[in-house]
C-alpha cells in the first residue's frame, strides 16, 4: 500500500510540473475548423460563366471543348503590331588598295610626253599631313596641240582634343593648292596661246555639341587667265555652313551657302539659305528642302527663286529598292566649273544661274550581294536659261542661255564574278531639245562604257575600257556635226617587288578621230610606260 501510495504521488506531482511548465509558454491561436484557407487572387476575363465545383470531390475528367465565340470572348480584339525588322544597309562594293605613306609615277610616252605624279602623307601629333603634286608636258600630235601642266597640294587633317568645349572631337582640313596649265588654241592656224595659274585655300570643320551636328566650309581662289590680248582674273570667296539634330523621328537641319565671285571686272554674288527635314516613312527613307535663293548674273540681272527639293527611297524587298526625287529651283554656276568642261571658254563669257522649273527623276536600284548589283533611272526635266555652247570665234567657245526639254535614260551595272574578275556597264540617253532649235549643241544622243578588271596572276592586273560617244551637233542651226567615235583604254600593271611596280597605259587604242569640241581633234593613239614606287 505504501508503495502504491508512493507512485500515485510521482505521479500526481509530474502531471503538476508539466501543466506548470505549459502555462508558461506563450499561447498559440488556434484556427477554427471551418476557417477558409488564403489562395492568390485569379482572375478571368471573358463572357463564358466559368463553374468551379467546391464542397465535395469529383472524378478528374476531360476539359469540355471550348467553341469559337468563347475563345473570341478571351482573346483580345485588336492583335499586338509585330516588332519592326531589323534594318540592313545595302550592299556596296568597294575596292581598297594597300594603304602607303608615299608614292611616286613616272611615265614616258609617244609625242614625246613625260608624265610624273607622286604624294606622301605623315603623321604630326594630331595632324595628318598629305602632299601631292605633278607635271605632265607634250610636244603635241598636230601643230600648236603642245601642252604643260603641272600642279602642287598640302593638306592637313587635326582632330581636336575632347577637352576642347566647342570643336572638341571635331575633324578640321585645310588645303592649299597651285596650278598651272599652258596650251594653244590649235584650232587656228597661228595657235595662239592660253595659260591659267590657279592658287586655292580652304578650310573645312566638322564636329558635334551635344546632339547637335555642324558642318563649315570656308574657300578662297584666285585664277589668272591670259592670251595674246586678254588677261581675266576670277576670283571666289565661298562659305557654306550646314548643322543639324535629331528631332522627332527624323532629322532637321537648316543650311546657308554664300559666294562672292568675280570674273574680269564683272562679280555673280550667291546667296542660298534652305531648312530640310528627313525622316523615316514606310519602311525608307523621306526628306524635303526648302528655302529662297538669289543670284547676280555678270551682266547685272538679278536672279531670284525658291530651292525646293524632295526625295523618297523605299526598299520594296531585300533586292530591290526604288526611289524618286523632284526638284525645282536655281542652279549655282561658277566660271571655275565652265572652264573645266571646256577649256576654250571666251574670256568675255556671260556666267548666269539656270531655273528648273520641275525635275523630276525616278529609278530603281537592285542590289542582291555585294558583287552584283544595277540601277535604272530616268530623269525629266525643263530648265530656264540652260547654258548652251556656240563657236564664238577665234578658237573660243561662247554661252548662249535659252530654255530646254531634257529627257534622260541612265543604268549601270556590276558583276564580280570572281575573285579575279569584275565587269561594269554604263550607259546614257538623252533627248535635249532646245525651244525653237532641235537636239541641244554638244549633248550626244547615246554615251556607253564597258571596263573589264582582271586578275592574270597576283603580280599583273589589267583593265580594259571600252567607250562610245554618239554624234553631235555644234551649232544651233544644225549645219556642223561631229561625228560619234569608239575610245579603248588599257591600263596594266606588273608588280616586280613590294615597292615597285611596272605600268602601261593605252589610249585611243583603235586611232579613232576624236572631237569633244569642233576645230580641237583630240590626239590619236597614245601609250605610255613607266614605274610605280612604293615608299
């Protein structure tokens, strides 16, 4: 009995330490039984009532099928856009040559004419610093045809520093450069003669601010010209300055061109100031100028219009692109541009500024690969004051400004075929009549060239050049033609070393009888040989 007792006491008194020991823990709340259980909210959108069975278990079974009005119900009615093709510049092919600091050419050829080029560029600090010059002189292929040119540049590139608040990172040329040019008239018996000396300067910067781009132009020239009997200076002062900046989608610019040009005792100021916009549109490319321009011809009659340019360009697949531009407005002309296209210039030429009335040109572009490619373009336009050459006598040629129709095919193509191997096509038609008169004096009908590049060996490369110039009239009544010709040019090189190479050059290969301007036949067959060195 005791021992019982003993145990009922253990026993009573552990019972009593465990609920002590409990009472002293923090007491947890304990859940209903029926409380719900916390789910994440789901919500469904359409108009098809959804039942979702609760309170009791079901036997998993098929989904029911859905019909097309409940589906309409959830998707919704207006799709998301596609995201934009990534946009891929078309191809262009470009040959590069090995990059050399120096280079010198000296050719020898019939009518005993010696030709000799050369250039080097070096490196100073931030400058980048070109010079180039050259000489070429002829006895002539016909009395009073004897010729000497010659020629000196220095041009420098400086990239500013960063730090720099207004030009830093800016790219800044400067030029200067000398010419001399002496020949005859050798459409006259006594062949009188003609020389020019040229010397120019110009400044050219390009940089950005911020996100605004800026581009300026600044050149100065002089050009003496004399005859027996006449001396004319023509002189320019240009300056041309163009900034832009992203805005909107697009691109805004505005850009203001100004000249003051002289020719004898005679000046042709220029003043233009235009505003573009380009933009993207459709899948390509727009843009649009706009803006007054003014213009004094030598004789004293001021010029005025309104420069209106606009282009588009669309790429209508990965092979093709097409584009269309119009164009109305005054057209810049300069006595420098005149007498590089015909050397004969009168020293008493009128210089006065063209007005297209409308230009329209449209073409397309097909560009599969790199090495294949061709373009298609016809252009249509009528111009007020079209400069026309007529014979002005005494082996000069004079400007005559009337108004024309031009109507113009162009194409070109390419073909790589090889890695040794490369053919280029160009051709041009065009209709240019001039009001009261037919086919405007010297516009050829039909102008084609075919080049043929190949690679014999790694050391010898040829290119072969085909060229046909169709007939011409040289006079406004049409009683003076000169007649179309064929030129073949061939221009061969053998590489003897990593710095010299052998060269050969060909033209008028066949002995066409070549006019470019009536009385002046240009020289017949005509090769020439020399070296190339490589500094």
């Amino acid at each position: 009995m005791r021992v019982q007792r003993t145990v009922i006491i253990i026993v009573t008194m552990f019972v009593f330490v465990a609920e002590y020991g409990h009472a002293q823990q923090p007491t947890q709340p304990s859940s209903a039984p029926n409380q719900p259980v916390e789910l994440p909210q789901i919500i469904i959108e359409g108009a098809a009532a959804v039942d979702v069975p609760g309170g009791s278990k079901e036997a998993p079974s098929r989904p029911p099928r859905l019909t097309a009005a409940m589906l309409d119900t959830i998707n919704p009615l207006q799709k998301s856009p596609l995201p934009p093709l990534t946009s891929q510049a078309w191809p262009q092919y470009q040959y590069q040559d090995a990059w050399v600091p120096g280079w010198l050419e000296a050719r020898i050829g019939n009518y005993i004419t010696p030709i000799v080029h050369g250039g080097y560029s070096l490196h100073a600090d931030r400058y980048l610093i070109d010079l180039v010059g050259g000489f070429e002189a002829s006895t002539g292929w016909q009395p009073g045809a004897e010729y000497t040119k010659a020629h000196v540049g220095l041009m420098s590139t400086y990239l500013a520093p960063e730090k720099f608040i207004l030009f830093g990172g800016s790219v800044t040329t400067a030029s200067v450069t000398a010419d001399h040019r002496n020949y005859g008239l050798y459409a006259l018996t006594n062949s009188p003669r003609r020389s020019t000396q040229l010397i120019s300067a110009t400044v050219h910067n390009q940089g950005m601010v911020d996100s605004v781009a800026f581009e300026g132009t600044l050149n100065w020239s002089t050009r003496a010209l004399a005859t027996a009997d006449q001396h004319r200076t023509a002189s320019i002062l240009h300056g041309q300055a163009r900034v832009w900046t992203p805005w909107s989608d697009g691109r805004v610019s505005a850009e203001a061109d100004l000249s003051v040009r002289s020719f004898g005792d005679r000046s042709y100021p220029w003043i233009s100031v235009m505003a573009s916009y380009d933009m993207p549109w459709i899948g390509g490319t727009a843009s649009v100028r706009i803006g007054p321009q003014w213009f004094e011809s030598t004789s004293g009659d001021s010029r005025f219009g309104l420069g209106i340019d606009g282009e588009l360009r669309l790429p209508v697949s990965p092979e093709f692109s097409v584009y269309g531009s119009i164009r109305s407005g005054l057209q810049n002309r300069q006595h420098e541009e005149l007498l590089a296209e015909n050397p004969y210039l009168s020293d008493t030429a009128r210089i006065d500024a063209s007005y297209d009335l409308a230009r329209i040109r449209a073409g397309v572009e097909w560009h599969p690969t790199m090495t294949v490619g061709a373009t298609l373009s016809i252009e249509a336009g009528r111009t007020e004051r079209t400069p026309v050459w007529v014979n002005a006598g005494g082996g000069l040629f004079d400007l005559s400004y009337l108004q024309a129709t031009t109507i113009r095919l162009a194409g070109d193509a390419r073909w790589v075929f090889s890695s040794t191997d490369a053919l280029t096509i160009d051709g041009r038609f065009t209709m240019a009549t001039i009001d009261d008169y037919a086919q405007q004096p010297y516009v050829p009908l039909a102008e084609v060239s075919v080049g043929y590049d190949h690679q014999w060996t790694t050391a010898f490369k040829t290119n072969l050049a085909l060229v046909y110039v169709g007939d011409r009239w040289a006079d406004l009544e049409h009683t003076r033609q000169l007649a179309g010709f064929i030129d073949v040019k061939l221009d061969a090189s053998y590489t003897l070393s990593s710095i010299l190479d052998v060269t050969l050059q060909g033209r008028n290969l066949v002995g066409s009888t070549m006019f470019l301007w009536e009385g002046y036949r240009e020289r017949s067959f005509f090769l020439s040989a020399g070296i190339l060195w490589r500094m």
